[in-house]
C-alpha cells in the first residue's frame, strides 16, 4: 500500500484564524460514558476521526445505537451490558481503544476478542489487565502475553482494592476508573506516583463527575470509587482539540504570525493546553480572548531544556520549533513516546536529520542543536504512519524549501481536515 507523500511550501508569516476539531481524548471517553449511561445522550462537537470511530464502532458491536448527526452524535446504551459481537473488535493502531475498552468490556458479560494491526500488538495492555483481572475479569491472552490480541470472558467486575502501574501510560488508570462506578462493589485503586501523561487522568476524573459519579481521592495516588453507580445520560460539549491546535500554535511561533484558534478556554480539561506555557518560555505572546486563544509568535524562538512527560504528544511539535530556535535545547522524561504509534523519539530525530539538524537521542528524550535553516533536505521526512509526526513535521515546511512528507495520510487517525487548513495558511502561495 503506497502512502500520501505532501510537498510543504515555506510562508513568510502566517495569519489565520483556525476553528479546531473536537478533542479527541475526550471523544473517546464521552462515548464510552455515554454506552455506560441509563438512558440516551448527546454528545456536541465529538471528533470524527479513525481512532474515534474505531471507539464508536466497538460500542456499537456491543450494543449501543451511535445516530451521527452533523456536529453531534446521539448515543443510545444498549438494554444490557454488552450484546456479544460476531467476530474480534479491530481497533487498528489505537492504544486509547485498547486500553480503555479493555475495562468497558470487562464491565459487562459476555465473550470478547480484542485485535489491532500489528503496531498496536506492540504497545503494552498488561498493566491494564492485571488490574481487571484482580477484579474478576477472565482474561487470557491469544498472543504473546502483555498484548493484544486478548480474549475476555466477562461476568461484570468485583469491588475490591487494585494497584495500577502507570509509569507508561494513564490509559491503564483510566480505563479501570470510567468502569468501575458498574462494579458490585466499591473498587479502590491505587498507582505509582510517576503516572505517565498525568493530565489524562485528571480528564478522566473530570468527566466522570459532570457524569454523576462520585469518588473520594485517597491520598495523592488513590481513588475509592463507590460501587454500583451510574452514569447519568447528561447532554455533553467536547472542547476543540489543543493537541491539534498546537501545529497551527506553532506555524505563528515559527513563522513570527499570529494564529487564533478556538473553541478552548483556560479551563480546558486537556493536558495538552499548557504546550502555550511553553511556547511563552519560547518567546511567543500568548493572549486568551472570548472563545479561544491567540498566539503571537517572537522574531526569534528560545531554546528550552524541558521535562514534557505531562503531555508527551506535544514533543514532535516541540522538537521541531526547538531545531529553530539557536542553542542546544534538551526535552526529558518522555521515555514512553517510544511505544506510541511509533517510537516517536527515533522517529522525530530521524526526521530531524533528514532536514540537516543534529538531533540526539536519549534513553527519554532528546537533545536538539537548534541554528537557522540552510539547504535543502536530503530525503522526504517518513510519518512513520504517525499522524503526530506527518502534522509536526509539516511545520518545517513553512520555513524550509523542499519538505515533503511522506505518509501524510497518516492524519486522519485523529485529524482528517488537517492538511486543509494547514494550506489555508499559506493563502495564495499554495
């Protein structure tokens, strides 16, 4: 199968105004809550997008009733947890399907076999399910242990107390959480203080109590969850997606523009949004308005040496303005980025030489000679079939002559109109 290969052309400074798709982190967890709700809910602005579809097709193999609607879906739960599907449930390259619907699954009654391409069977579930197992979920593996595929054997979830280790993904915390409220009895867990990508799991918490569900922290690493509850069928907004509002955040921060996006707010659920945190650090001017945020871009980007492992999707992105911005920049404690779509820490760095920077790779991160750009590149930069590193990379572009992406396609995984609006901000040019 050949990939979409995209030739970028460089702008001198861009001006735009960018209306954002719906996050798709919360997509996945309000469709999730919404099968688990007593009653019908309308979900407004959700992201429809491979990854999110995959999530509302495994759902609607369960049972539930998905009626898309313009900017809105209405999710209808099934009469009983869970209808069991006629074959496997593909969840292509998903980490966030797997692992949340692990739980889901769980959850109910039923026989499930859980399946993915063959990147996804290599992204770890085993913390996931050692944790489900401990609550009465009969999981085998069909493969080799601590991956998909897996098969579950499901009479619905215990109470009791789990422990959880999180040092790689908040997935595995998450999933267990939004399923535990369905248990018989209260379920306590616990987690090593090093959680990967914490805010996802300060999201999760969130939406289950505009959800009706209560809990009470135990500690800074504990949650006692009351069991059974239930998810109140509450009508539900998704924010515009930060994670995809950073590449135009960085095309004003590269490019010297100003770029406004919206819908997002200082309030907003998503980790992702304090990347404006560091574009600030960078030099950018950062200017919160009504209904979103614009960003201004300095007439030259500063260095950083930063610890991103709250928001680990932010690092292609980050090491790309960091390869423009003179002196040596250092990003740390992103270990886990290498079992993401790709190993993002060998794909980033990679795509760095291609365009004539020095990169180095760390056991967790990586160091970037940053200094201003000369001569072409030697080669197309690979997407690595990442949608992450396909909308990172498209930056380059805009200061660079000759980038061209190869994989581009890549980006409806969790953006199909990304390289539309990337193009708008070229105007004429394209």
């Amino acid at each position: 199968m050949t990939s979409l290969c995209k030739s970028i052309r460089p702008v001198s400074r861009v001006s735009a105004r960018i209306r954002l798709p719906g996050s798709k982190s919360i997509t996945h967890r309000a469709l999730m809550m919404a099968a688990m709700s007593e009653g019908p809910r309308e979900i407004e602005n959700p992201l429809r997008a491979e990854d999110t579809l995959l999530t509302a097709g495994a759902l609607e193999a369960l049972g539930s009733l998905l009626e898309w609607r313009g900017d809105s879906v209405r999710v209808t739960p099934p009469k009983s947890r869970w209808r069991n599907p006629p074959g496997p449930i593909f969840l292509g390259n998903s980490g966030t399907s797997a692992r949340l619907l692990l739980a889901l699954f769980s959850a109910g009654t039923g026989t499930f076999v859980m399946d993915g391409t063959s990147r996804l069977r290599l992204r770890p579930v085993g913390p996931a399910v050692s944790a489900l197992q401990k609550l009465g979920a009969e999981i085998t593996w069909r493969g080799e242990a601590g991956f998909l595929p897996v098969a579950i054997h499901s009479k619905g979830l215990d109470g009791g107390e789990v422990f959880v280790d999180a040092s790689k993904s908040s997935q595995f915390l998450s999933g267990i959480l939004i399923a535990a409220p369905l248990a018989r009895g209260k379920v306590s867990v616990r987690w090593s203080e090093q959680v990967a990508s914490r805010p996802y799991l300060d999201m999760t918490l969130a939406m289950m109590k505009e959800a009706g569900i209560g809990f009470k922290h135990q500690d800074s690493n504990g949650i006692l969850i009351p069991a059974p509850q239930r998810y109140e069928p509450r009508n539900y907004t998704v924010e515009g997606d930060c994670s995809s509002a950073s590449y135009f955040w960085g095309a004003a921060a590269l490019t010297g523009g100003e770029v406004f996006t919206s819908p997002v707010s200082r309030e907003s659920l998503q980790g992702d949004c304090r990347f404006l945190d560091v574009l600030c650090k960078m030099g950018c001017r950062i200017l919160w308005e009504n209904d979103g945020v614009r960003v201004v871009g300095p007439e030259k980007l500063s260095p950083v040496d930063i610890d991103m492992n709250a928001m680990p999707d932010m690092v292609p992105t980050l090491a790309v303005l960091c390869a423009f911005a003179e002196g040596v920049s250092r990003i740390e404690n992103v270990a886990h980025l290498r079992i993401k779509e790709s190993d993002r820490l060998s794909a980033v760095a990679a795509g760095l030489g291609v365009l004539g920077f020095e990169a180095r790779e760390l056991p967790d991160g990586l160091i970037i000679c940053g200094r201003p750009p000369c001569g072409p590149p030697t080669a197309p930069v690979k997407a690595c079939d990442d949608h992450r590193i396909a909308m990172a990379f498209a930056l380059a572009g805009l200061r660079l002559q000759g980038v061209v992406i190869d994989g581009a396609d890549s980006v409806g995984k969790s953006f199909p109109g990304f390289w539309e609006i990337f193009e708008s901000l070229a105007g004429d040019s394209y």
